[in-house]
C-alpha cells in the first residue's frame, strides 16, 4: 500500500480499507456518502455512543490501561453490493491487545437501496463480514503466532520468527530487515499493552536513537497500516 495519504475525501486514504479487501460483488466507493471530503467516522460514533469525548476521562482513562481493547477510534466505512445497491457502513475497529493486532468489524449500519425498504434477513446473512476482516488482517498484519518446541513465535512476512520476550530488545538496521517496520509496530504495541504512557520516548532508549528516530520508525509504521493513527492528545 502507499505510504503517503490519499486524496481528501477518499474513503481509503488510511489504508484501512482497500477496494481488493471486498468479496466479489461487494464496492467500496471513492468518496465518503454524501461527496463528504472528510472522514466522518468521530461524529457518527459520538452520535452512536462510541465517542470517547461522551465519557469522562477517568472512564477514558480506565479504557487506556485495560486488558479489553478499547471502543473509541474506529473508522466507518461505506459499502455497497452491485447486484441488490444493498449500502452498509461498517465499523472498524484495531484490537490494539490482540497480537498480533487486527481489525475486526464492531458496527453496522444497513440501509436498503431504496429507503423504507424491508431489511430481510437473508439480506443481513449475506453481509460477509468475516471475509472483509480476514482480507484486511491478511494484507495488514501478515503474521502469525507459530507454536514452536521453545513458545510460542510470531511468524512474519518473510518468514522470520520472533518470541514475545523477543519484542523488547533493539529492533537494528531498518535497511538491512524486510521486517522492520512489522517490528516497530509489535515493539509500540507490547509497550502500550504494558501501559507506557510514552512508547516512543522508550523505543528511542531501547533502540539506542534519537527520540526524533523513533518517531520517524513510528509515522511510517502508521503510514504502512501497521499502527493506528496518533490518538490526540497522547504521547507515543
């Protein structure tokens, strides 16, 4: 995928989701509904409750530093299915304490084609969600655990294993592995898993670089899809 933004008001300028991500029959449009040039993804979820600014911040708070992965930051995506012009929003959403990371789909919003509509059932059943989250998790995240006669190992894409232990210790040349940006991704997330409040700061001690090195590591990770976007207001 391109590590550079996409066009304003391209619904996949995050990477989040391609148009190849959608089984056959399935479109996602260029633009966001209603020739928006933005993501409107933080007003539906205030509107649907998933908002973070609708709690307090010692709820937010307690969402940061839990084991469960959190509701806030999911992206709404619109698609539509050529054959019955069916048009669904999904909702997806980083499981930031899975590793590796994956998305799943933790909202839908079905609209027939014509409103006022029946929504049938059958209708419903044929929304494949689980394609659409294996798809994306397969071109995001391409890594695996691996249980090995010494632990369990994630497998990444060029095939090399790394144990969970393993995570924490210097990541080395990005030139020299194909895998390095994986690495810094599953380095940010063991830290945030542990409740560092600012993993880039200690990406940089651990790495031995500058803390302006590790942040670099870290936009191009997220650029590549492998981590979130930045949360604002947080460090890391």
């Amino acid at each position: 995928m391109p590590a550079t933004p996409r066009r304003p008001g391209d619904q996949s300028y995050d990477g989040l989701l391609l148009a190849e991500d959608l089984p056959d029959g399935w479109h996602l449009p260029s633009r966001f509904p209603g020739e928006r040039d933005d993501d409107a993804s933080a007003q539906i979820d205030a509107v649907l409750g998933y908002d973070d600014d609708a709690t307090t911040e010692y709820q937010r708070e307690g969402q940061r530093t839990s084991d469960q992965n959190e509701t806030i930051d999911g992206r709404w995506r619109y698609i539509e299915h050529a054959a019955t012009h069916t048009r669904v929003m999904i909702r997806l959403q980083r499981q930031m304490f899975a590793v590796p990371e994956e998305v799943r789909i933790t909202g839908v919003i079905y609209l027939p084609w014509r409103p006022g509509d029946a929504i049938t059932s059958q209708l419903l059943r044929e929304l494949p969600t689980a394609r659409i989250e294996a798809a994306i998790n397969q071109r995001l995240f391409a890594m695996k655990w691996s249980a090995t006669i010494m632990g369990d190992k994630i497998v990444l894409p060029s095939g090399h294993k790394v144990g969970r232990r393993d995570l924490l210790k210097p990541l080395g040349d990005p030139k020299k592995s194909p895998d390095f940006y994986e690495l810094v991704a599953l380095q940010h997330g063991q830290l945030t898993r542990e409740g560092d409040r600012n993993p880039s700061a200690t990406m940089a001690e651990i790495n031995g670089v500058a803390l302006s090195t590790a942040q670099g590591w870290i936009t191009k990770a997220r650029e590549r899809g492998l981590l979130p976007p930045g949360r604002r207001g947080r460090a890391g």
